[in-house]
C-alpha cells in the first residue's frame, strides 16, 4: 500500500464520520497530480494504493472538485457510472445555478429515465451519417487554421491550434456565423481559466448569445442539428421548451471544447516524443483510427461526477446517500489490472477505454471527438514531419475536471 494514504494527519472538518481514516487520501490532489511532468502517469500512482479513497477538496482552488470519494479501478469506475440505482447524476446545485439560472443542463444533469428522453432526440445528429456529413467542415476547419504553419514550422499548439479547433467546429455544427469565433475563443478562456467573476461573466455571455440564437432559430434554422433541436418531439409529444434548447446547445458547447482541446494536446505531447509512432502512422494512415483509439485511452483526460443515492456498501466501504464520487477516467484506462504496462502507448493492443465514460450517459459527442481527432492526425502527420517539442522549451498544464496542457511549443522539419 503507498504512503499516500496512509500517513496520518489531523482529520479535516469536512470529512464525514463514516469514512474510514485509513481511506482518507491525505494529498492535496492538484499539487500531487501536478508534482511531476506527467499527471497521468502520476495518478496512476494511487493504483498501488486503496481502491476507494476520500478525496479532500484541493486547497488549490483551481477546479479541484469536491471532497469525496475516488474510485481507482477500471471496474469500480464502470460500475458506478452504470449502476444508476445507486449512482445518480448532477449535484446539489445545477452548473448553471452559478450564474442564477435554475435548470439542469440536458442530458447530463438529469437521470435515466427523464434523461433517456432528451437523449434520443439528439442521438440521430451524433450518428455515424452525420458525423460523415461535417468530414469535410472539420477538415477545412484543421487546414485553416494550419495554414500559416507551413511558413514558420513551429507552433505553439494550444493557442494557435487547440483551442480555437472545437470552437470553430461548434460553430459549424450549430450554424453559427465563423465570424464569431474570436468571440467564442475570448469566452471560452474566460469560462474555462478565469477568475470566478470572469467565470460567472464569461458564462452569462454565453447564456445570452445562445438564448438569442436559439429565438432566431425557431423560424429558419441554420443547421440539421438546430432544425432537428427545434422540431423535435419527445415521446409525449410535447416540443422541447425554449430553456431546453438553451440548455442543450449549451452542453454541446461546453462539452466538446475543454475535452477535445485537452484530449488532442496531450496526444500531440506525446507524439512529439515518440517519433517511431509518427513514422509509423505517416507510412499506415490506415493505423490512425485504431492509434486514436489506444491514443485515447492514454490520455482519457476527463473525469466525471456521481451523487451516491443511498445509503448503502461499495466493495466493502460504507457509503451515505450524498456523498460525492468523482470518476478519474484516466485511472480506469490505466489501471494495471485491465492493461499489461499501461503507460505505455500500444497501438497495437486491443482498443478498450473508459475517455468517453460509459453506462446510460456515455459521450454523446464521441464519434464526432474521435472524428475531429483523427482528421487532425492525418493532417499534421501528412503535412509536417518530425514533429518534435521546441529544443529547450517544456509544455505546461492544469488538472481539475479535465487534464488539459496550457502551452504546448512545437517546431518540425522545413518542408
Ligand atoms: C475527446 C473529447 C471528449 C471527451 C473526452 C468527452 C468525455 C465525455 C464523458 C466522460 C462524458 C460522460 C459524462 C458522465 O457520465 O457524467 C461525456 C458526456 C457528454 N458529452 Fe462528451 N466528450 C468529448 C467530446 C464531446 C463532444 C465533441 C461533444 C459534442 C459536441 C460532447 C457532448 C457530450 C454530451 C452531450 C454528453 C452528455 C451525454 C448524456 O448525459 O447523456 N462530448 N463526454
């Protein structure tokens, strides 16, 4: 068992009576997770320790979630992502309770079966046609924004690329005017890195420009998926409410972006480092679908959040209804129990992952993520070889709810 959890310390205030000393991980998890260069190898430190532990809230302050349990095994975090008789989704508090608006985002916020009811409506847009459809969108969107690269062969990967990627795609996808990326990009900073009253701010603009969008729509939509949003009927029905659309679009917003920045910055750190894998993916794009897989399971930056529902024992630990549980994705996709060397990036193991979650809210977004992601393989890997980490520079990131890398300076042979 490591010392992490372990070495004893004074028992903080808010750690409830029922949780076993033993079990409380005493590290504060953004300066751990942060200590080293490489966060996902470094959480997976904990799989030499107890499977279930409490985590604290990290003094740290920067997205460092709640204090509550923390599952380190693949099988754990798959039951309690589809055992919904025991785990439930949202919190107390809606996300948009922040900034005063009291209902849940769709679907991720509700609970089967209310939530299996929205979720049917918008299935058909995530589906492998549709996905077809923006092939071309999305491969505009990569060669755009590259384009200034062939000059220069170097890049600072997340602010020149990384982020302003799903946005733009975002945008397409909803029928939104490109025009408005700048705007999209300064309100996605400020979302996702500001301070709390940029936050607030930053979430508010978003609010209003999406409820303004979604009244225009009514009478001429701009895209298939906000025609589809806006003539959909649910099993009763009943059209969706104005606020339901607001709150859909605002989920498709927010869940695509910080996830696949994230997710397609860490791959390139990693590529960048492994030099047989880029040639071997130049010589066999064929292999970039199944690389995208085991690159995926690699780097499953995000995590996600349960509310116990009652009061009852998981693998042997007392559990009390309302109590927090946050899923680390990346532990189950590394845990040494379901993978042989599992930081070790393989493209040739058999593809299985949890990045996308699993169970009845499993990633509604997850063939357009790993579309929008093998597109930008084929095209760095066609386009710049010996893609490579700027000699003397180091990457920097950030860990919370997402792992995503804050700089990433790359450079390449001239062409
Ligand atoms: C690499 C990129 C992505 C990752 C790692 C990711 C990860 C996840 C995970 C782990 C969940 C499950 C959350 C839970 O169980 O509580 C989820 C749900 C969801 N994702 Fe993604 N996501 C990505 C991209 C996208 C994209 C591009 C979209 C859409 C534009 C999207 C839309 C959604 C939606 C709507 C849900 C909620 C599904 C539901 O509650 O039924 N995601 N995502």
């Amino acid at each position: 068992m490591s010392e992490m959890a372990t070495k004893t310390k004074p028992r903080a205030n808010d750690i409830p009576d029922h949780v076993p000393a033993d079990l409380v991980w005493q590290e504060d998890f953004e300066e751990f997770a942060t200590a080293k260069e490489d966060p996902f190898r470094r959480m997976g430190e904990l799989h030499d320790g107890p499977d279930i532990l409490w985590m604290r809230k990290s003094d740290k302050g920067l997205g460092g979630g709640v204090s509550g349990w923390l599952f380190t095994r693949y099988e754990m975090i798959r039951e309690a992502l589809t055992d919904t008789e025991n785990f439930a989704s949202g919190n107390e508090r809606n996300m948009m309770s922040a900034i005063g608006i009291d209902w849940p985002l769709i679907p991720i916020e509700l609970n089967p079966p209310q939530q299996q009811r929205y979720r049917k409506v918008l299935e058909p847009f995530f589906a492998p046609a549709a996905i077809d459809a923006l092939d071309g969108a999305i491969r505009d969107t990569c060669n755009d924004l590259i384009a200034k690269f062939d000059s220069t062969n170097s890049c600072e990967f997340v602010g020149e690329f990384g982020e302003k990627f799903p946005s733009q795609i975002f945008l397409d996808l909803m029928g939104m005017p490109r025009e408005r990326l700048q705007d999209f990009l300064i309100w996605e900073r400020g979302m996702l890195r500001g301070s709390p009253q940029e936050v607030v701010a930053f979430m508010t603009a978003i609010h209003d420009y999406l409820r303004d969008f979604v009244r225009e729509q009514h009478s001429k939509p701009t895209s298939a998926l906000m025609r589809g949003i806006t003539s959909a009927r649910l099993d009763d029905g009943q059209p969706l409410t104005e606020n339901e659309m607001i709150s859909i679009s605002y989920l498709l917003y927010i869940g695509g972006l910080d996830t696949v920045y994230a997710t397609i910055g860490w791959i390139f750190w990693h590529l960048a480092r492994d030099q047989p894998l880029q040639s071997r993916l130049r010589d066999h794009p064929e292999e970039i679908s199944r690389a995208t897989e085991e690159l995926l399971r690699a780097f499953s930056a995000a995590s996600t959040g349960r509310r116990v529902k009652r009061d009852f024992e998981f693998h042997g630990v007392k559990m009390r209804a309302g109590d927090a549980v946050t899923t680390f994705l990346s532990l189950a996709s590394r845990d040494p129990l379901v993978f042989d060397n599992p930081h070790f990036v393989d493209i040739d193991r058999k593809p299985r992952h949890l990045a996308f979650g699993t169970g009845p809210h499993t990633c509604l977004g997850l063939r357009l993520a790993k579309r929008e992601i093998k597109i930008v393989l084929e095209i760095f890997l066609a386009r710049f070889r010996n893609i490579r980490m700027t000699e003397g520079k180091q990457h920097r990131f950030h860990v919370g709810s997402v792992f995503g890398i804050d700089y990433l300076p790359l450079e390449w042979d001239p062409a």
